[in-house]
C-alpha cells in the first residue's frame, strides 16, 4: 500500500482518472441536454460504440487523429437524426427504443470491425498537450494540464453547457419542452424542434466519447465500451441534470478506474479482488440513487414522455 | 372493425418491422460485396435445416424465451427492467453454488434445486431494484443497469478466485470457470443424436405459467391494472407497490432460471465467462426484450417469437461459414426489429383510430339526429 502514496504514483494515478473520465463525461454532457428536453436515449452504448469504430477506422486509414474524432462526432449525428425520427415522429417508447439502436451499434460496430479490420491493428494514440505555464506547476500540471486535446474540449463543454441551458433563450425553450411540452407549444415554442436539436446534439456527443475512448486506448476491439454508455447515462440522474454535476460523477468513475488499475499494477489488488474495484462505482451509484431519490425533483416533469398536440 | 381484423394487421405491421429489417441487413450485406440470397437462405438452412439445427434453435430460444417472459410480466406492471442481463448472471451464481454444495443429491432433486436456486437467485436480483423503485422512487432503468455491472463483476471474481475450476490453478491456466458441475445437475437430453435438453420445456411451462398468472390469476389482474394506470389501480385500493416489486422480482426470477438452465444445459457443464459483460450471457437479456416485443409482451406469443429470433442467432453462423459476413449482422439486425416494432405502435394506433373513425361514420348519424332532437326538446321546453 505504501507504495501507492508516493507523489508521483498519485499523480500519475489522478492524471489516469481525468483521462478516463473524459469518455464518460462527453455522452454524459450529451445525454443531459437531450433529457433536459424530455428525451431518455438508452442507446448511448451503441452510438458510442459507433463512433468508437468509425473514428478509429478513419485514423487507421488516414492517420489523421482530428479527422478520427470529427468522424464519431458525425457518426453520432446520423444517429441523432435517426433516434430524433423514431422518437419525434413514430413516438416510439424511449426506454425501449433506444435498446434497440444499443444492439444496433453493438452489431454493426463488431460486423464493420470484423469485416474491414479483423484484427486490433494499433493507431497513433492522441498526443498531449500542454498548457503552457501551467503545465509547468509540480504535480497540479501533470494532473490536469498534460492531457490530449479532447481532454480540454470535454472539461471546456461543462460551463458551455450550462451556460447554453440556463442562460439562453434557447436553453429556456429546452428547459420548458422537458418540463411542460404542452405550455411551451401553446407559447410557440416548436417543441420536435427544439428535442430534435438536443437528440442530435447529444447523440454526436456521443460519438464523439466512442472516439475519444477509441483513440485515447489507440486501437478497437468488438464490445469496446463495455457498457460504458449505459454508465454515462446513469451518471446524468446522478448528477441531477447539472452539467457540474455529472462532471463530479464522471470524475468519480474516471478516478475509481484509475484506482483499481494502478493497484492492480503495484499488486495491492490481485487479478479477481480487482473486478470488485471495478464494480465499486456502480454500487455506489446504486447506493448513492436510494439516498437522493426522494428528495430528487430535478427531473425534467415530461421525461420519456412523448409530445402529440391535443393529447 | 371488427378484433380479429385488428389482430390481422398488427401481425402484420410486427412481420413487416422484421421485414425492414431483413431488407436493411440485406443492404448491408450487398454493400459488403456478398449475395444477401446465398446469406439468408444459408441462414434459414442453419436455423431451421434439419433436426440437429432445429434443436440448436430451441436452445438457443430457451434462455430468450424465459427472458421474454419476464419482460412480459414487468413491462405489463409498466415497470421497465433493463437487468435481465444481471439477473442471468445471478441465479446462475446461486444454481452453480448449489449444485457445488449438494454434489451428491440424486438427479430427481438436484435438477430441481438447481432451477430453484436459479429462480431465487434472479429474484432477490430483481427484488433489489423493485423495492428501491417502489419504496424509494429510484428509476429501475438506471439501477437494473448498474446492478448488471455489480452481477458481472461478482461473476469475475467468484470465478476467478473462490470458484475457480482448481484443475485451471494447476495448469497455470486460470481460465474463469468453475469445475464440472455435479452429472447428476445436468438437464436430461430429450432428443437422442441432439442437444435438445429439459430446458426446453422448463422454458415454455414458464411461458405458459406467466399467461396465466397474468390473465387467470387476481394478483395477475392488479399487476396488469398497475401497468394500465398506477393512480387509477391506487384509487382502486390495490397496492401499487407490493405489485411493482412484485413484477421485478418476478421478471428477475424468469431471467434467474435462464441462467441456471444455461449452466446446467450448457455442453461444458460449467459455468464459465470471458470476463466481458456479455461473455456468459450472450446478450440474452437484451435480445429477450426483442422476443417479448416482438410477441406483443403476450408470454404465449413470445415462445415463437423467441424460436424466430433463437434461429436468427443459430443462422447468423451457418450464414458467416456460407458467405464471410460476420454474425453480429444478426444483433445489428435485432436491434432494427426492435426499433421497427417500437415505431410501428403509434402506427398501429394511428390505424386504428382510422379504422375506429370509419366504423363511427357508420353509426354516427343515428346517434347525432337523436341527440340533437333531445336537446331541442329539453331547449324548448324550458323556456
């Protein structure tokens, strides 16, 4: 154990943790505008999963990192434009639904990958950046300062976000379409249009977290996220629909792996005891949703529920 | 209109959400450079083809079938349970874990234990999120899909430390697998020359079990009644509650017994993963949600629809040997079913509320002219 509480193991170990929670927290941000509208997306697994293959598949070919992301992040639109049909015009359930563009994504990412690639051929990983004289304070700089880029974006979007939600005019129109849809109507506020921009908005996002995971770990394999989606959703009720809030959880999630894996590196954990650090996080969510549950009216009143005039 | 044409056309929307997405698998494969014919048929020779294949599928059904029924019994209490995965993998831990501990019981026992533990074991997985939904107002979705990552990971490390096969340790292996499960554990073959074991009945005396106890049975009536309406089945004096806990744990126990089926149904005989979320499971708790909807979330109509989608899945092999295309065109596939079948409700609705408008043309003359004449004597009466 001691060897874990020396500076630069715990530096490195929280560096690790921020780098891990990025995925986490770009389909959780995501995910959190589109419910703030009303709109429960179940399939972000599978669109990240997408993105995940599509962007490494595109750095594969044309060792362009940039071109890697912007390829998930439009991956993520096309199934933004998908789900925003199926749900704003078919009123499909959305807990189920979105099951079924989760198998999708699992099917087609592993089909794609087995087809065209076959074996996980290793990318460029994304490069650091740092941030000049910051990067240079001890250990504060390489904990948060020597990230890649995507790193930077993810953590930029949090204020950006809530920015957008609670202080513009199209923020309030989100914010009314995802707790009262049928006064915002009335007040013509477009209510498909508004759910179809945060849909799509959150599925790139989306895409862009498979990405991001994809080449941070510089290859792909089938079932990369590993559930990883259905995670980031679960940390939007966790963060109570706050942007800062699921940047908490996300950072929590990121941190614990980080944990369990440098552990798992010193010894401190053996093989089997690790997969009980990993499920950790997911207890406590578990633990963590009982607690607030009762008091916990942040919800947007209109979740799920699909909008048809004059009903 | 009359029901059964009502019927006629929501089976065929359903076959037609399947249809779609044959065709968009079959843009798939023309686009991947092979003969979408040459795949499907090769899929339907695997699946269906003789009678090995066909009882390949009715395994392969099985774990579908009990999944699906679950989901019928808590997507009807409008509870949605996203755990099924979690609660395969727990009652084959506590089936696996009896069958370890009452090695030596006589088959006529321990084949019944084993599915016993099996139920208990996905029930109590089930309980968990019902009562913290019941009690504490916790979304189920969120704490099924948490709990399938706790159910996982206990998984691992039962089977890579205390479980672990000892015969793995000693090679150096350290596969994560447990050791041969006790023969007598093991379901009895029905078919000679097939794989074709009791599970099979296991899963469609639960189907049948699940009808009735959902349209037969008065706590089968409140649970409906919950689904329907929860202020409305309260204001009727039954307990909301009780019966939302009910349906998980009811829905978990279903999954529990596919997962004791599929360790004691199992070639191996053992209860082995890879360590992925889906490695022991094979995604049944997901792809059983598309069997159920694909029956209507009707437990009877759900045992062929899981032998459709059991083929898929058995097909999806035969189809990668005929023309190089990976399987998981299958779950890609799967997953547009249920995309289709979900989108094709309001369709269905929007039908018939057509239909209805129709029949009311119909009828509707008689009742205005005698509506209006009442309310013109009543107008001029009074004054």
């Amino acid at each position: 154990m001691n060897e874990f509480f020396t500076a630069s193991v715990l530096v490195a170990t929280v560096a690790s943790g921020v780098r891990l929670s990025t995925p986490y927290l770009l389909a959780a941000l995501g995910e959190t505008f589109g419910q703030r509208s009303g709109v429960l997306n179940l399939g972000v697994d599978g669109v990240m999963l997408l993105g995940a293959f599509f962007g490494y598949w595109a750095v594969l070919v044309h060792d362009n990192l940039v071109l890697g992301l912007l390829v998930g992040a439009a991956v993520g639109v096309a199934m933004g434009i998908v789900y925003a049909v199926v749900t704003l015009l078919f009123h499909a359930e959305q807990g189920i639904s979105g099951i079924g563009i989760y198998l999708f994504g699992l099917g087609f990412s592993e089909l794609m990958y087995r087809q065209q690639v076959g074996t996980p051929l290793p990318i460029r990983g994304l490069g650091e950046v740092e941030i000049p004289l910051l990067a240079d304070i001890p250990h504060v700089g390489e904990m948060l300062f020597r990230h890649s880029g995507i790193v930077y974006v993810a953590i930029a979007l949090v204020p950006l976000l809530a920015w957008v939600i609670n202080r513009t005019q199209f923020g309030l129109d989100v914010r009314a379409v995802g707790e009262t849809p049928d006064a915002a109507d009335s007040l013509g506020v477009g209510v498909r249009r508004t759910r179809a921009v945060t849909i799509i908005v959150a599925n790139a996002l989306a895409g862009l977290g498979g990405a991001a995971l994809a080449l941070e770990l510089g290859t792909f394999q089938q079932n990369l996220t590993n559930g990883l989606g259905f995670i980031a959703v679960a940390l939007v009720y966790f963060g109570a629909w706050r942007p800062t809030g699921v940047l908490l959880g996300s950072l929590l999630f990121g941190l614990v792996t980080a944990v369990v894996n440098q552990w798992k590196t010193l010894g401190i954990l053996s093989g089997s005891t690790a997969s009980l650090g990993t499920m950790a996080p997911a207890l406590l969510t578990v633990v963590a949703l009982a607690v607030i549950a009762r008091r916990n009216s942040a919800q947007p009143a209109a979740l799920t529920l699909p909008f048809q005039r004059g009903r | 209109m009359s029901r059964s044409r009502a019927r006629l056309a929501e089976a065929a929307i359903a076959v037609a959400a399947v249809v779609a997405a044959a065709a968009v698998g079959a843009i798939m494969i023309l686009s991947l450079g092979a003969s979408p014919i040459d795949g499907f048929s090769a899929l339907v020779d695997g699946a269906f083809g003789g009678r090995k294949e066909l009882a390949d599928t009715a395994i392969k059904a099985m774990p579908l079938l009990l999944v699906g029924t679950g989901i019928c019994i808590s997507f009807r209490a409008r509870v949605i349970n996203i755990g099924g995965e979690g609660q395969i993998v727990a009652g084959a831990l506590v089936s696996t874990v009896t069958a370890l501990a009452l090695a030596d019981l006589p088959p006529a026992m321990l084949i019944p234990a084993v599915l016993l533990a099996g139920v208990v074991g996905g029930g109590i997985w089930g309980a968990i999120p019902g009562a913290l939904k019941a009690y504490l107002g916790v979304n189920e979705i969120l704490s099924t899909i948490m709990l399938n990552i706790v159910a996982v990971q206990v998984m691992n490390y039962l089977l890579r430390d205390p479980l672990i096969d000892p015969a793995e340790i000693e090679r150096g292996t350290r596969i994560p697998q447990t050791e041969r499960l006790s023969p007598n554990a093991d379901l009895p073959i029905l078919v000679d020359g097939t794989r074709l074991h009791l599970g099979v009945v296991v899963a469609i005396v639960a189907a049948v079990a699940a009808w009735v106890f959902l349209w037969r049975s008065t706590t089968g009536y409140r649970l409906r009644a919950v689904g329907a309406g929860r202020d409305a089945a309260r204001y009727a004096g039954i307990p909301v509650e009780r019966m939302t806990l009910l349906a998980l744990t009811a829905s978990g126990a279903m999954c529990g017994l596919a997962g004791a089926v599929l360790v004691f149904g199992s070639e191996s005989h053992r209860l082995v993963t890879d360590g992925s979320s889906t490695g022991f499971t094979g995604s049944a708790g997901f792809n059983g949600i598309v069997a159920a909807l694909f029956g209507a979330l009707h437990p009877l109509l759900t045992i062929p629809a899981s032998i459709l989608f059991g083929g898929l899945l058995v097909g999806a092999n035969a189809m990668q040997r005929a023309i190089q295309i990976p399987a998981s065109l299958v779950i890609a596939m799967n997953g547009l079913v249920v995309v289709f079948v979900v989108a094709s409700v309001s369709v269905r609705q929007r039908l018939r509320l057509r239909l209805d408008d129709l029949a009311m043309l119909r009828l509707r003359p008689a009742g205005r002219r005698h509506g209006t004449t009442t309310l013109e004597v009543t107008t001029t009466g009074k004054p």
